[in-house]
C-alpha cells in the first residue's frame, strides 16, 4: 500500500425496522475516515421506518424490503442478501431489525454479523429486558454487542456495558441509561470486528489489542 492509498474499509450495511438510533451513533462513528468501517446501506424491511429518512439525509445509501410481500421467511431473505450483495457488503449490524433470521440468512454471514441487545448477556434474551430486570431485582444491568448465531440472542460476546439500577427506576429510566451505552459500545465493537482486531475459541471474544479495564460498577454504590 503507498503511502497515498486510503486503508481498506469495510462496507457495512445496518438493517433497522423503526428510528434506528443505533444506526445513528454508527454513523456517527463512521464519518471518521479513520474509522475502519463505513456504513455503505442502510436496508430496513419497514418502507415507512424513519431512520431511512435519517441515513438518506446524511448522505447514505438507503433501500427497504417489505417482508410482508415475502410468502415465508427464506423467500424476504434471498431478497435481502441479493441487495446485499449488490451493495458489496461486508459487513452487517443489526440495529433494532425486528425480524427473526433463519439459519440459512445466518449462515451466509457467519463471523460477519453483529447484534446489539439491551441486557447482559446471557440473562433475559428476547423481549421487555428492562421490565424482567427490574421484576427480578437485580442490580445491574446492560447491554451487549454480539455475533449472531442461529440461536435468538445468542453468540460470542465482543462487549458489553453495565448501569447500576436504582430503587426509583422504571423501565423507561434504565432503558434510556442502557440506550446511552448502548451507542458507546455498538461502535466501538463495530470498530473491533472491522479493524479485525479479535480472535474467537468457542464462545468467546478475545481482543488481539491492548485494552484498560474500567474500574468495577458497583451497586450500590456504598459511601465509606
């Protein structure tokens, strides 16, 4: 490579059902010529979603799927990963994309696909997380960026994020400090996968650079 030749960056595509405002901070992220990847698409299977009107504003590829003109599951996907390829992705970040991917989809994209979802995983896959966690009365809780396998919420963990929960939290006020770390670690993961600075044995994510680990969250927080 000569001293005049831009590093390679990975074309990604993000795929989002509503506002997408993970999609956002990856964007954000990615404005960074320095960054190793760029968002190159972003594809939703909602022709209404508004984070469409928001990645076509900053200047970025936008294209909707409606998956309820598909007769089954496959047949939306074979579409999806047509445009996909299209696009030369490489990449894909889900980010809100309220679709459940078949193992074929999943397949195609093994080690090439990452979701963010809005607990610590493997505690409360699925759906209303910050409801279950408060039910449960746990004291910390999170989120965490992920390889998808063909499991729901499942994969090796490349990081994660933790808030303490307070005594007056509702779902909405832990959700909303989750979602704040949420567009902290979703780019830095993407970042990761990108710049291919990790190694994976088994279900686990080792970083291949050095790092500093932040000083323990603990909740709660005991004055001495």
């Amino acid at each position: 490579m000569s001293a005049n030749t831009a590093p390679h960056r990975k074309r990604t595509a993000v795929l989002i059902s509503g506002r997408g405002s993970n999609m956002v901070s990856l964007i954000k992220a990615a404005a960074s010529k320095s960054f190793p990847a760029e968002i190159a698409l972003v594809l939703s299977n909602r022709p209404d979603a508004q984070g469409l009107v928001t990645a076509k504003d900053a200047g970025i590829a936008t294209a909707a799927i409606d998956h309820k003109l598909y007769p089954d599951r496959e047949s939306f996907e074979r579409a999806l990963q047509a445009l996909l390829v299209e696009h030369n992705i490489e990449l894909i970040c889900l980010a809100g994309f309220m679709r459940v991917l078949t193992a074929w989809f999943v397949g195609q994209w093994s080690g090439r696909l990452i979701n963010i979802h809005p607990a610590l995983l493997p505690s409360y896959r699925g759906l209303h997380t910050h409801d279950r966690a408060l039910a449960d009365g746990v004291k910390i809780h999170g989120c965490t960026v992920h390889f998808v396998v063909p499991a729901m919420d499942e994969g090796p963990i490349i990081a994660q994020a933790a808030v303490a929960v307070r005594d007056d939290d509702t779902s909405a006020t832990l959700g909303a400090r989750v979602l704040e770390q949420e567009h902290v670690i979703y780019p830095m993961a993407l970042g990761i996968v990108a710049a291919g600075q990790f190694s994976t044995e088994g279900n686990r994510v080792a970083l291949t650079t050095q790092w500093q680990a932040p000083q323990a969250l603990v909740a709660p927080a005991v004055k001495s």
